[in-house]
C-alpha cells in the first residue's frame, strides 16, 4: 500500500462513474499578466484595452489557456488529485472570459478503466451560467497498489 498519498487523493479504487469536482476564480488582472510572462503570449488582445477594444472581442480576455489551467487545477487538485498524470486533453472555446469575470471549473467522471487506471471526465468552464469552455480529459489516477 502506498501511505505516502496526500489527503485529499483519489484513489483509482475509489473513483465512481458520475464523480465530479469544481472550482471558482476570479480571473484577474494580474493573472493574465503572470500567465503572459509565463507562457510568453504578450498578444495585446490580452493586455492592451486600447487595441483589445477595437477587436471581435471589444476589450481584453484571459489567454484560453489560462481558463483551461482551471481544468487542470481541479484535476491536479481534487479529483483525482495530487499524483494524477495528464495523458489528454480535448477543449473547444466557446466565449471569452475577461477580467474580473468568476469562473466555474468542473470536471466530470465518464468512463473508468481500473487495469489501466485511466479515467476520462468531460470538462467545463462557466461565466454567470454560460460555457465558455467544454472539453474532454484522459488522466492516470493514482492508485493505492504497487504497479
């Protein structure tokens, strides 16, 4: 048995059909600066008002990886958590998500193969009721056995 999984793990052993996981964020300012210094995407569609304005958009908007990193957060996070390995990930964006705007997470178990420990879970993101977001991940749960 593995005793050294964080509070919190879920298990491939433990995983249901249906299970499902969430969480909130404000997406800031600052986030949207931090993730263009991180991932090098300065497209002034993200950071200029000026020139954001005079886009389809009409103003600036978080990276969409950013609001994918969501999805990663409450995978990385909450189900099935610390230890779980990506294998795939699907996402089509469906609106934007601009500053200030609270984000919905939430992924979904629907389909579970415990010899392999891969679990798939749709996704989604959210503003005020609306997908903005919807994809479909593969992941590698942990799971309490030795391999």
């Amino acid at each position: 048995m593995l005793d050294n999984l964080p509070r919190g793990t879920i298990c491939i052993e433990d995983i249901e059909m249906g299970m499902s996981r969430h969480l909130r964020k404000v997406v800031s300012n600052e986030d949207i600066e931090m993730f263009a210094k991180v991932s090098t995407d300065h497209n002034p569609v993200h950071l200029d008002d000026d020139y954001a304005q005079d886009t389809i958009f009409e103003g600036r908007i978080a990276h969409g990886m950013l609001t994918a990193g969501l999805i990663s957060a409450v995978i990385g996070e909450q189900l099935p958590g610390h230890g779980t390995v990506y294998l795939g990930q699907t996402l089509k964006f469906l609106a934007p998500v601009r500053p200030g705007d609270m984000v919905y997470a939430e992924v979904k178990v629907t389909d579970i193969d415990l010899s392999k420990r891969r679990v798939r879970m749709d996704c989604l993101c959210q503003v005020d009721g609306k997908n903005v977001l919807v994809g479909e991940a593969t992941v590698l749960a942990p799971s309490r056995k030795f391999d």
